[in-house]
C-alpha cells in the first residue's frame, strides 16, 4: 500500500493556497463528498440525511442522529435529565373482561408478542405506569356490593410470570389514565360505580402499597389516556373531556389544568411517546362520522397548545392500547384484533404493520421497561 503524507501545499509562488481548477479526487470520489459530516440545526427534520448525520432538534431540544434509515434520539442519560419510565420490552396486559393474559415484545424489531403471564385476576379497561424495571396496571378488581375493590397489579418487566398485588387504589375504579416520571405513577379519571370520577392517585413505583390522592382533573372523566416527560404527566380525551386534554405537574400533587385541545373529541383511543412528544391514535369520535378513527395527532408535553396531526394507522379502529421506548411506539389496535401498529416517534408520517399479539382483545393496556 503506498502512503503519501503531505503537510503544506502552495500555489507555485509560493504565497498562498493553490486554485485546483478540475478538482481533487480520492479513490474516484471528489475530495468534496468524502467523510463529509452532516449536521443541522432546525425545527424540523432535515431532507436526505445519511446515516451518522446529526441534527438538533431545535424546537424540542433534542439532539438526533441518523441510523438505520431513521431518525433516533442522543439519550443525555440521568444525569442530564434522561427518561427512565419506559425500555425496550413492550408490555400488553388486559386484552378482556375474562383473560388474564400478559404478552411482551421487543420494540426494537417487529414480530409477533410472546407470552409474559398472568395477572392477578381477569378484566380489562386497565391503565399501566413503569419506571423502566417495573410496570404497574390499576385494574377495578371485582364488583362486590355496589363498589370496586381498586386492584394494582405489578410485573418486573425483565422477568417473565404473573404479577403480583402491589396495593389499592384510594377509589376502586376502571378506565383511568396513566402517567410516570420514573418515580412517581399517577392514574387519573375513571370510572366508578357511580359513573365518571375526576380523582387522581399516585404511587411510588418502587415501594408497594396504597395510593395516595393527589388531586382532581379538571372534570369527571373516564377512557383518557396519559403520558409524561420528566416533569409533566397529560391526560387527553375521554368521555367527558371530549377533545380536552389536562395536565399536572407529576412532583407536586394538585389539580389538573387545561393543556389544549385535541383535533377532534374522541374516546377508546391510545398514547404513548418519548421524552417531548405524546401521540395519541384511533377511538372513537363520533363527532367526525368515524371517519377519523385511524388518525393520530401529537402534542409537545413541555408546551401547552393543541394537537397536530402526525398521520393515519393502517386502519380504521378502536378500543387500543399503547406502548413506547421513546423511539418508537406500538399500537394495539384493539377491537377484537389482535394486530399491531408502530411508527418512529420524531418522525411524522403513517404507521406500519408491527405484529400480532397472542390473543385478540378490546380496551388493553401497553407499557415498557428493560428486557434484561
């Protein structure tokens, strides 16, 4: 192999810097296009980048690089503020009011769920918190005596089998939503057996035991689905907040406040996100003539405003769960199906075919956390 090492090149008077009219080339490739780094600062994603290229997100401070053909976020770790609610194994639990089935998949590629195992007893219309090592479903428990017993399941997401009790909810309820920080889950809404609730509890994940009230959404409300950054925990749509979405800051227990809206009002839906960003798919918005059932529209968490539209799934559906790795979410699509959806978070667009679950189901709950 011949190697040439050149310090210094000048014109031939020897005063500057030589003008090479035709070019240089390196193994046929022009010198202008070999090892050449990309990067770009701007509010949206850059066009045609190639894999290695960094860009900085500016409208949601989040540095980006490009691979695999997609677009990924730099974690910055814990110390600098890093996510640790969710990992790479998604979880879905709850697919029906008489199964107990828990099934587990690996985010990171497509394929179809695996079995996980049981969880305490049978139901649905669930809602699920995680600190990235352990997943918490409030579940209503049995009807007895004109009340629901307010059941919380949990699982150690890197450890397949059935789950445990971990405590009570403070109002035995069904269809809340969930939102975590890492440390805190919170569960807001549901229903009751009076009808729609606006409580909201909270627990520490990581210690069993009864949850503690922290305060009230912004009205009664049941089928709202949450999710969270660092700091704040949103709860969008239902059946009384319509195309409404609340939040709360997840550190400090107190009432809810108006965030924004939604495209449209809608029920039976998802959503999950990242670190800046929560998608929310499908339901049912009978406002829209159905038509709308495979749109999904996000919101910047750190910012109140409403919603943008990001795409459509790969079909028309309801009754959903949802889970993420802050890269990539997955939508069951619910309904009686067992089919799931999944798109690249930061990047907008429609979503692909991800797998099947074991079973088919209505009105399950996603979550994630660490394989291993």
């Amino acid at each position: 192999m011949t190697q040439i090492k050149v310090d210094t090149i000048t014109d031939a008077a020897g005063t500057g810097k030589p003008d090479l009219s035709d070019g240089v080339t390196v193994n046929s490739s022009a010198l202008s296009s070999v090892n050449v780094a990309q990067y770009t600062s701007s509010a949206s994603e850059p066009s045609s980048p190639k894999n290695g290229a960094l860009w900085w997100d500016s409208a949601n401070s989040k540095p980006m690089i490009y691979v695999a053909d997609e677009w990924k976020e730099i974690e910055l770790g814990a110390s600098a503020g890093g996510a640790v609610w969710y990992g790479d194994r998604g979880i879905f639990a709850g697919f029906s009011s008489s199964d107990d089935t828990i099934n587990y998949l690996d985010i990171t590629t497509t394929g179809n769920a695996t079995d996980f195992g049981n969880l305490t007893e049978n139901g649905h219309y669930l809602a699920s918190v995680s600190n990235g090592t352990r997943v918490l479903f409030s579940r209503a428990g049995v009807y007895s005596s004109g009340s629901y017993a307010g059941n919380i399941d949990y699982i150690t997401t890197a450890t397949t089998g059935d789950a445990s009790d971990f405590g009570d909810l403070t109002f035995g309820r069904q269809q809340s939503g969930g939102a975590s920080d890492g440390t805190y889950g919170v569960f807001g809404g549901g229903f009751g057996p009076s009808g729609n609730v606006d409580v909201i509890d909270y627990v520490t994940i990581a210690t069993t035991g009864d949850a503690t009230d922290f305060g009230d959404m912004t009205a009664s409300n049941s089928q709202s689905e949450g999710w969270s950054d660092a700091t704040r925990g949103v709860f969008a749509g239902g059946s009384a907040l319509g195309n409404g979405i609340d939040y709360i800051t997840i550190a400090t227990p107190s009432n809810a406040s108006d965030f924004g809206d939604l495209l449209f009002a809608v029920t039976q839906h998802a959503a999950t996100g990242d670190t800046t960003r929560v998608c929310i798919a499908g339901g049912y918005a009978p406002s829209q003539s159905n038509t709308t059932e495979n749109t999904i529209q996000y919101i910047t968490t750190a910012t109140t405003g409403n919603a943008t539209d990001f795409g459509d799934l790969t079909g028309r559906t309801r009754r959903m769960g949802a889970c993420s790795n802050a890269t990539r979410a997955i939508f069951h699509k619910g309904y009686a199906t067992n089919a799931m959806d999944y798109i690249t978070i930061q990047t907008l667009g429609n979503a692909a075919d991800f797998g099947d679950t074991t079973i088919a189901g209505s009105y399950m709950t996603g979550g994630s956390g660490a394989a291993a």
